[in-house]
C-alpha cells in the first residue's frame, strides 16, 4: 500500500494523495447520510493526463477504484469500502464552448451550475439542473444519468450528452459519441451514460447546450388536499401541456421549507402546492398558462398566484430545490427516497404512502417532480435510535415494494449505487441483471471500476468461458 | 429456411439451437425491407418475429405504450390517436413497418429534431440475445435509472446482439394546431435558406422542415417546391411561426397526410455493415451478447439499408 500511495504521489503531488484517517474521514460519505465506508487512500488529479496516469497506475497495481464527483449523490454510489477513492473535482476546465453548435466540452468536475452561468453570455444554458446544482459536476450527472425538475420538458442527462473521453479500468482510452444515423453502431455513450462510474472515467463530455427560453411564467397553484394537487398533475399533462417543470411539494416540506433560511413564500397552511412553470416563445405562452390555471382550479385550487418577476421566481425555486436541506432542520438525518410511479396512479400511490408513514409513526415529506411521477418521500429521523431507524427502514420498504407493484421504478434519477442493491432483485429478474452485469464486463472486464455496486455481483455468471472474450 | 416463434420460450430454444449449431440468423419482422439489400445479412435462415405483435399495455393518463416488436407503426398510430396522441417517431419508410425494426435500427423521421429520436423515445425493452437469455431493460415508466441501461444498447445495434420482443416508449399528446405547408424558394436563395435556418433554431421551431429534392418534390406531386413544412403547437405559437414562415418565400397549405407519403419514400436511407461494430469495445459486446456470431451477421463493406 504504501508503495501504491509512492507512486499516486508522484503522479498528482503528495498534497492530493491522502492517506491518513483523518483525512479521509470527509471522504467517507456522499450526500446520504447514514452509510460510511472509509477508502484506503484518495487521489485527486489535477489534469486529465494525470487522471489516466492515476488510472492506469491504478490498474499496474491491481487496486479497484470509486470515482467522485463532488460527492452529492443520493445513493451511496461514490462510497469506497477500502478501495481507492479517485476525486475529479480537481478537472474543473470548461474547454470550449461554441455558440454557434450549441455544444461545450468540459472537464468532468466542472460544476453544472457553473457551466450555465459560463454559457449565459451566449443565452445558452445546459439544461439538466439537479437541485444540488451548485455543487454537484458533470461527470457525476453523467455517471448518475441525473434528472432535474426542468428535465419533463428538456430531458435527462442522457439527452443532452452528445461524447465523452473515457479512461476505461484498464487504462484503455476510448471515445464515445452518440451514434448518427448516417453511421450506425452501437450506442456505446448511451450505456455510458449513467453507469455509475461502474464503466470507467469521462475525462472530458462534450454537451448540448439548450437556448434560454424566450419567455418563463412561475405559477404556485395551492392546494387543501394532496390528491387535488395529484389530480391536477395528471389533468395538466393530459390536456396536452407540457411544462418545463411541474413540481408537488407536501404539508410537511411546506413547512420545513416556510421555517428555514430559504423560506420561498409557500401557503403554510396548504395540505400541497404545485410548482408550474412554462417556457418557449412569447407567442401562444399565455394560452398555456390560462390552461394551467383553468386546469388547477378545476381541481380545486384555493389560488394559483404567478412570479411577478425574476426575483419571486428565484425565491420560489429556491425553495423547492433546498428543500432537502431545510428537512435537515427536523432531525439530524434524513432517508431519501427516489422512485417513479406511472403518472395516473399518483393520487392513489399518495394516500397508500401516507398510510404507511402513520402505520410506522414517521414523518413522511414528499417534494418530487409530479410531471414526470417521480417521487422523493424523504423520512426525517435520528440514526443513533435504534427503534426510530427501524421503522423509518420498514416504511421505506414498503414505499420501494408499492412502487414495485404499481409498475414503477425503484430510481429515477439518483442511481441505485449500494443503498438499492436489494431493490434490484425485486426489479429485474436474473437474466436481466445478468445481461447488466455483461455489459459492464465490455467495459470493465475485472470489476475495477466501483465494484460492488449497481448489479449485486453474486447476479452475475461468469462468462469467461467464453474463448476470446477478452480479446 | 424460416422459423417463427410463437413466444419467447421458443425463440429462446431458437436462439440455444443457433448458438450450438452456430446457425446465422436473419432477423426479420415484417418484412418491409427491400428485398434487393437483404443480402447485406449473411444467414440461410431466416428468423421471422412477426407473432410478437400487438399492443401490451397503452395508460393513456401515463403517456406511455407498450407492445410487441412486430407491431407496426400504422397500428400504433390508430391506437394513439383516438386519444389525441402519437408516438413521437413518424419514422422514415412505411409505416407497415414494425416497432422494432425502427429502434432496432434508431431510426429517426422529419419531426426527430423537436420530438426525438429513438433512444430518447424508449423507456424499456424486453429481448432475447444471442446466449438464450431473455432480459430486460428499463420498463414502463418515463424515467428510469435502475440498472445498466439495456435499452440503449439495443436501440440502433440492428439485430446484431438479439431480437427485440417488446418494446416500451413514451408518447406525446398531439398538438392543438398541426398544419403543414409547402415552401417555394428559388435554389441558390442564399437568404431564403438563411432564413430558414434560423426559424429551425429559434423559438418559433417547426415540428418537422425538410429540404425538397427535386426527384422528391415531383414524387409528391409539388414539382418545384422547395421545402416541407410542419407547424405544431397552440393557435397563438403557430399563428407567429406561420407568419415567421412566410418571410422566407412563398407558401401554400398541404395535406398533413403528404408527411407518410414523404416518409414511405424513405428519403434518408440508412446502411451497415459488419465496420459498423467492429471497434474493440464493441466487439467485447458482440462476444458478450452473441458468442457463436450467428445473430444479423452484416457482409463487411456491403450495406444493408432500410428495417425491416
């Protein structure tokens, strides 16, 4: 080991090598709180040479690896269990930008937020918005495939990269670019795309940049009960509008959100308000936000007010996307969910998880994005109490299977990493995570790259069987 | 020779049999590739998929279908549209072409730019590869990160890792206004084409814009034309797009039905050959997925052109 620290050393400088405890402690988790693995060293490379360097290194010396981003990930993914942490917030150069292509290239620690306001100058913006956007980078959202509220309208993550530099575990550098229809292949940065670092390492991602729209309208559509705000979700959709983000928050987030720091001026009172906002052209929005409207108080809104300006818009955005961090004043941690429900079983799949949370006595607040029946039911709760971590962990598997069973997904947009192993096997059946479990062996034949995560390995057969299939 | 399973437990013993036989297969659906490119798949048997049609599940409220690999695009579109939708593709060919030859083959269609492509429409797949296994990836909802994602490496791998049974995808409700025309520009107006450039980028977008081949322009019965025009969206956008249009020369209004006919004479033909997958990783791929290499084995440097 401490040969392999000698030589990480030499590579990115002793500074960005870490070895000692306590420097790791702050490495030893991402954003969901209550799992902690301490990596054996961390290496942070300053440039893209060294970061194929610190790889290929990794690989001469037989060391498994978990690439990190800026370690906002919801899922445990970027937790290392005595394995090398590899940190890529160090590559934060923007390497290009081109208005007329619409298309940036950067370095994977360049921030998302920090990538919009670079790209602003040229009423461009990159259009993916998680709401850690401030912290969290590119190579994160491209290894999570991330979401964001405005992704109902504009799209994943997956959508909007069009190539990446990739160092593969094997220190094999290839390029990935999203295949045209005039040469087909396979869609190799489509896999690419949101496999949890379990592929390799994007040195560089080329991204589509999307026009700032014309125009934007904000509406907050308040709400006496939940399962109005729910149906009104579904009748907005059904009529035909397609929001640039539909957002439901509950009682619980209203309040948590109303008594922090980052108080946006919700109805304190209201059992559910939707966050509506409309984008595009100038021409034909008022149409769209008269339906929004109709459609809102049809369902029995008490009041659907509208930002009066930039500045009430960011302050009722604010709120929706440091809503998990206001939840951080209830208790000292909190369980994150991440599920998607098909979108006319909302209203429905609302009052079961209500039911749930009182059978288990927690507190449930939910704030997702309606639009696309993605759901966050987060827990507040203390993990030093046994009894308290027990049922906050039964509820939240009864949430998992429900969603299961109505036809739904167990992520969305935060990746299963290690704190949805299990899930998985509800999911898919054993062919499918053997299938998975095939195409990171093209990637990453050795299980290098975060090994142990995503597919839980005792699923995959082993193939090696195969002659030549290394070849 | 042609075999034809009936479900995927056959198509699966099929697939067992060609792996230990190391029979090549030629995947066909329903069967409207033309005839004289076929021979860009090297096999003597022929695997027909046609019994895995029809529509599985459509929640019209969930703006999600899903159906089985031979159901054409023309049964989809009825189904969909008797509930104000459709499935965003309109792709290229005819559309007695199967759901599955068009993701098989990513093909896209005029409307690609504002309503997606294929691997922005699919949300979940079901196939059985070449190893007898039948997976899936995905699944029916709009947004999905469980796993290592399949679909996309099924969409465009042309029947080269297995056949696609079934296939989920998202759809879009149909837009209030959807109006087509015909634009006449003089050839060389530099300006015109400008200026139709910068209608393609900008807020005003129409829903699908295609320059006119002459030979196109006469098959459609528009000698002279220079472009094909379609505007989607609320009175207001189009009512602005409309007259955004008109400054770039003269129009006339057409039939919305002139886009399945521009479709069927496929004017954006696609090719492949065995190059097409031959890079390292991608053949990594292949030996995982088809390790006999007895699945759409491609000719190296002839093309095999449309879907089937």
């Amino acid at each position: 080991m401490p040969e392999l620290a000698t030589t990480l050393s030499h590579i990115v400088g002793t500074r960005y090598c870490l070895t000692r405890a306590t420097e790791l402690l702050a490495y030893a988790t991402d954003a969901l709180p209550g799992n902690r693995r301490r990596p054996r060293l961390a290496v942070m490379p300053g440039t893209r040479d060294e970061t194929v360097a610190v790889v290929r290194a990794l690989y001469a010396a037989g060391m498994p690896f978990v690439p990190r981003g800026a370690g906002t990930g919801l899922s445990g993914g970027a937790l290392a269990d005595n394995v090398v942490l590899l940190g890529l917030q160090r590559l934060r150069q923007i390497i290009t930008i081109d208005p007329e292509s619409r298309t940036a290239t950067v370095e994977p620690g360049v921030v998302n937020a920090a990538l919009s306001k670079a790209a602003l100058p040229f009423g461009l913006h990159y259009a993916p918005d998680p709401s850690s956007q401030t912290a969290c980078t590119i190579g994160g959202n491209l290894a999570e495939n991330a979401g964001g509220p405005h992704c109902l309208k504009y799209g994943v993550t997956l959508n909007h990269v069009l190539a990446a530099t990739v160092v593969l575990p094997n220190g094999e550098i290839v390029s990935l670019t999203a295949p045209s229809e005039e040469t087909p292949a396979y869609d190799l940065l489509g896999a690419f795309v949101g496999s949890e670092g379990c592929f390799g390492v994007a040195i560089d991602i080329t991204v589509r940049l999307t026009p700032n729209p014309e125009h934007v309208h904000t509406m907050l559509a308040d709400f006496s009960s939940i399962d109005d705000a729910a149906r009104a979700t579904s009748a907005i959709i059904a009529a035909g509008i397609l929001p640039a983000a539909l957002e439901l928050m509950d009682a619980a987030t209203i309040q948590a959100v109303e008594s922090s720091i980052y108080a946006a001026g919700y109805p304190i009172d209201a059992a559910a308000v939707l966050l509506v906002e409309v984008d595009g052209a100038a021409d034909g929005l008022d149409d769209d936000v008269e339906a929004v409207v109709r459609i809102c108080r049809a369902c029995g809104a008490r009041m659907v007010r509208s930002a009066s300006d930039a500045i009430e818009r960011g302050r009722l955005w604010q709120g929706r996307k440091k809503a998990f961090g206001a939840m951080g004043r209830l208790a000292p941690h909190l369980a994150v969910q991440d599920a998607v429900v098909p979108r006319s079983q909302l209203a429905p799949i609302l009052a079961r998880m209500a039911e749930i949370g009182t059978r288990h006595n927690v507190r449930i607040c939910n704030v997702f994005h309606a639009g696309d029946g993605n759901l966050h039911p987060n827990i507040p709760y203390d993990a030093g109490n046994a009894d308290e971590s027990a049922r906050v962990h039964a509820a939240m598997s009864e949430i998992m299977e429900l969603c299961i069973s109505v036809g739904g997904t167990i992520t969305g947009e935060h990746g299963v990493g290690s704190d949805k192993l299990a899930y998985m096997e509800r999911m898919f059946p054993g062919d499918s995570l053997d299938a998975m479990c095939r195409l990171r062996d093209a990637f990453d034949p050795e299980r290098r790259a975060n090994p142990g995560k995503v597919v839980p390995s005792h699923r995959c057969k082993e193939w090696h069987a195969a002659p030549g299939a290394h070849t | 020779m042609t075999l034809q399973p009936a479900n995927t437990g056959e198509l699966q013993t099929i697939a067992h049999d060609a792996r230990a036989r190391s029979t090549p297969l030629r995947l066909v659906s329903r069967g409207t590739w033309p005839a004289g490119v076929t021979g860009g798949v090297v096999a003597s048997t022929s695997l027909d998929l046609s019994l895995f049609t029809g529509i599985v599940e459509y929640v019209p409220g969930d703006l999600t279908l899903t159906a089985g690999s031979a159901t054409t695009i023309s049964e989809i579109d009825a189904a969909t549209a008797a509930h104000n939708q459709w499935c965003p593709l309109l792709p290229w060919g005819d559309d007695g072409g199967s759901l599955g030859a068009t993701f098989a083959t990513a093909t896209t269609g005029p409307c690609a730019r504002s309503l997606g492509t294929p691997r922005d429409v699919a949300i979940g797949v079901q196939f059985v590869d070449g190893t007898g296994a039948l997976a899936r990836g995905g699944g029916r909802v709009v947004k999905n990160v469980a796993g290592f994602d399949l679909t996309r490496l099924m969409v465009g791998s042309w029947g080269t890792l297995g056949a696609i049974t079934e296939i989920s995808i998202r759809l879009r409700a149909r837009p209030v206004v959807d109006e087509s025309w015909t634009l006449y520009f003089t050839p060389g107006d530099i300006a015109a084409q400008s200026r139709l450039a910068a209608l393609r980028r900008g807020p005003l977008a129409p829903l699908a814009s295609e320059i006119l081949t002459t030979a196109h322009a006469a098959a459609l019965g528009f000698p002279r034309a220079s472009a094909l025009i379609r505007l989607g969206g609320n009175t207001a956008f189009v009512a602005a797009a409309r007259a955004a249009m008109r400054e770039i020369g003269r129009t006339e209004p057409c039939d919305t039905t002139v886009w399945s006919r521009y479709r069927a004479l496929d004017p954006h033909p696609r090719a492949v050959t065995a190059n097409a997958f031959a890079d390292p990783l991608s053949r990594r791929i292949k030996m995982l997925f088809d390790p006999a290499h007895v699945w759409n084995r491609f000719e190296c440097g002839t093309g095999a052109e449309g879907k089937s």
